[in-house]
C-alpha cells in the first residue's frame, strides 16, 4: 500500500521530495489518525480536522470560492480505511462521507501546517456564527455519501 521507491513515487505521481509514510495508525478512542513518514515526521490528525479539509469536492468544491465549510463535525470518527493503489488512502467517516482521497502527499502538507489549518477553520466557524457540536442525531440519520 505505501510507495517505497523513487520508481512507485513518480509512477504514481506524487511529489518527489515527500518522504513516503511509513506507517498509518487509527485510534479509534481518541479519534485520531496517525501519520508517519520516512523521515521521521509522526503526525496525529483529530478525524474531525481531516473531515473539515476532506479533498473532496463535496467540501473543496470544483475551484476557488466554491468551499463548503464543515459544521457540526466534532464528534465525526473515521470508521474505514481503503487504500488507493501505493498513493493515498479514502477515509470513510461515521457521518456518511466517503469520497475524500487522501494522497501522502496532502496527508504530509496537512501535517506541516495543521495548525494554521486549524485555527483558519475555527475562524471560519466563527465569521459563519456556525457550530463544531453536531445536530442530535446527525451521525445517524445522514444518508451515505455517493
């Protein structure tokens, strides 16, 4: 499932001075996903942080301006992990959503600037007077995404 080589890297298209992941790791309690890299880098994404920033284009939209922001998503867990060839992986999350691919690539620039990420994303909740607490009973009565 993971690139080890130069060869798979380029094959798979994936920017060559990303060191591959090394090892992925959900714990399911904590609600936490973590990353670790070739060289070193371990990073630990909140489900709810990689839901906000899915790479879908249910959230991103299909160009600038077109983001959807994520509301209610707190309590949001990732309950599957697929693999997507040697190059990403699709998460799946308990409310349904399922179409995000996670590239190593984006899993690593995540990590270098979850922070920032994270503090844009709480800012946008606030400017929008929306909410990181679900709706009671969001989690399941959500149909699953297409």
């Amino acid at each position: 499932m993971l690139c080890r080589t130069a060869e798979d890297r380029e094959m798979a298209g994936l920017n060559q001075t990303t060191p591959p992941p090394t090892e992925i790791r959900l714990h399911q309690k904590s609600r936490i996903l973590e990353v670790s890299f070739a060289d070193g880098k371990t990073f630990k994404f909140p489900c709810e942080f990689l839901r906000a920033y899915s790479p879908s284009a249910e959230v991103r939209g299909h160009g600038p301006g077109q983001e959807v922001l994520q509301v209610g998503k707190k309590n949001v867990e990732v309950t599957k992990i697929e693999p997507v060839g040697s190059y990403a992986v699709q998460l799946c999350f308990s409310d349904g959503h399922d179409t995000g691919i996670y590239s190593w690539d984006l899993l690593y620039d995540y990590g270098l600037h979850q922070e920032e990420m994270w503090n844009r994303y709480l800012q946008r909740l606030e400017e929008a007077d929306a909410s990181r607490e679900p709706a009671e009973g969001a989690f399941e009565s959500r149909p699953k995404s297409k």
